[in-house]
C-alpha cells in the first residue's frame, strides 16, 4: 500500500509537471493593460487591444521582440482623443506564432487585411523599431488605407552591405536566442533605454518567464526570421515612395540605432536626417535622453508630440 501511494504521488508530480511544460507562450505572456480581442486573418490568429471610440484610429505597431503591451503608456492618453488600436504581430506576444513568412512586407499585409476585418477608418499608422519599417512598407503598398504616418526609431533607415546582413544572421540564430541568459536578457532590455524606468521591469521578467513555454522553440525562430525579414526585404528605396504626411521620432541616445559595432561613425542624427531627407512631407524630431524604446521611456514627451503634429492641417 505504500508503494502503491508513492507511485500515486510520482504519477501526480510528473502529471503536472507536463501540464507545465504544455503552457505557451500566449498563455505565459502576463495580462495586457487593456481587454484582449482577437481576429482570425488566414490561419493566423491575431490578438489586439481597441480603446477609446473617437472617429480617427491610431494603429499601433510594435518592434522586434516586443508586443501590443508596449503601447499602454501611449494608449493610456491618446485614446481621450483618437479610437486607439494595437496588434500584436505573428510571432509575438499572443498572436499565432508559426506564419508563411516574417518580413516587413508579410506584416504589412497582415495589418491590411486587418484593417478591413475591424472596418479600420481615418488611420494614423504608427510604427516602432520593427514596427516602423512594417509601416514603411504598408504606406507604399497600401497608400490610400492611411491618411498619416509615424515613426518611431524606425528600422530600415540604417542600410547594410551583404557581408554585414551576413553577420547579424549569423549571430541572431534561433539556438542563440534559446541559449541567452537571464542576466543577457536583462542587460538586452535595458540597452534599449537611455535608463531603463521601473515599470519596464515586467518586460524582462516576461521574457525570462516564456523560456518555460511549450512553443518557446518556435517563438526563437520566429525572432530569427523576423531578422533576416527585415534584412532581406529593405525599405530604404521606399522612403521617397511615401506620401503620407509623416512624423519621424528618435531618441537622441538610442544604443541600437545606428548599430554601433558595424557603423561606429554613424550617429542617430545622421539617420534622422536622412529619413527626413528621403521622405518628402516629413517632420523630424529628436527627444534629448531617450533611448531606442522612445514610446515607452520618454511616452509623455512622445504623447504631446503626436497630439500636436495631429492637431495641425
């Protein structure tokens, strides 16, 4: 009989330890700020948040890595004035995490078969990091859906040879991203900020907390992708294709733009400029000790600059 009970006790203890390991990554990944809804596009389940009910939408994209909680700090104020809305891309945060493809051009197309599911109108598409090169590239293939564009430390303005592409996919591989450490996921996080707020704490406890999920593999391969998306499918040629009115953004100590190590001449200046150059209607503004998560670090400096460069015809 006392075997009997601890074979009970190992069966149970080995029961709930599968139950464990068969948590994804959606489930892993902590609440939202705002309601969760999802929309099936394709077989592709798109989770997202909608606040506020004005008649113009801000149409939230976040970066690479990241997902639609990123934006809560600017829904938070934004949403008094503007329908706000946030996806999450495929890949991250509680969307399907398995897609055809990961580049800026496949997202694009999500975000526009998105828009016409949820009857979208009036939109201001608003971009960050990876997010901002997606949006390029939706304001050229689909320029009559937006009526306005922003960037946020857009991606795709930085252009590297071959030889430098190479190197960045040779270190970004899925078994890489499985293999970091805790303590290189935080140093990672906190190399997006100028310094790092309190509140963004929760970013890196999430991340560590997804090593544990059942689709965690997956999730690494998809980070590995949405690299060599972004690398194989540039932007830069598109800059001058936009004619949407656009504000540019950027933190004036962004550690990931330019990428310090294959440009160490290069400074954020230099790639604001240039995407202010190439982009014909075009504001461009920089906010002093700001990181790369500019939206995030520095959201009520953020907040104010959109609200009064929307305000204006």
């Amino acid at each position: 009989m006392k075997n009997f009970f601890l074979l009970l006790i190992c069966l149970l203890v080995e029961s709930t330890f599968s139950q464990e390991q068969a948590i994804s990554m959606k489930n892993i990944t902590s609440s939202y700020h705002y309601k969760t809804h999802y929309v099936s596009i394709d077989s592709t389940e798109i989770a997202y948040v909608k606040e506020g009910n004005h008649k113009e939408t801000l149409l939230f994209i976040h970066g690479l890595s990241s997902n639609l909680d990123a934006w809560y700090r600017n829904i938070e104020t934004l949403k008094n004035q503007y329908t706000c809305v946030a996806v999450d891309l495929p890949g991250h945060g509680k969307s399907t995490i398995n897609a055809p493809e990961y580049t800026p051009s496949y997202f694009a197309s999500v975000i526009h078969q998105f828009i016409k599911k949820l009857h979208l109108k009036n939109i201001t598409l608003v971009g960050h990091s990876m997010g901002g090169q997606a949006a390029i590239k939706f304001a050229v293939l689909y320029p009559n859906e937006i009526q306005k564009l922003i960037l946020i430390a857009p991606a795709g303005v930085e252009t590297f040879t071959t030889n430098e592409a190479n190197a960045i996919q040779q270190m970004m591989t899925a078994e890489n991203i499985k293999n970091t450490s805790d303590a290189q996921i935080e140093k990672n996080f906190q190399y997006n900020f100028y310094k790092m707020p309190e509140e963004a704490q929760h970013m890196i406890n999430e991340r560590i907390n997804i090593k544990s999920a059942s689709d965690f593999e997956e999730y690494c391969l998809a980070i590995q992708k949405s690299v060599s998306g972004m690398l194989n499918d540039p932007v830069f040629s598109d800059l001058e294709k936009i004619k949407q009115k656009t504000l540019i953004i950027y933190g004036k100590n962004d550690n990931l733009i330019p990428n310090k190590f294959l440009h160490p001449t290069l400074h954020i200046e230099d790639i604001g400029n240039l995407a202010n150059q190439k982009i014909k209607n075009s504001q461009l503004q920089f906010i002093d000790k700001g990181g790369h998560f500019l939206q995030f670090e520095k959201f009520e400096e953020v907040n104010q600059l959109i609200l009064k460069w929307l305000s204006n015809p």
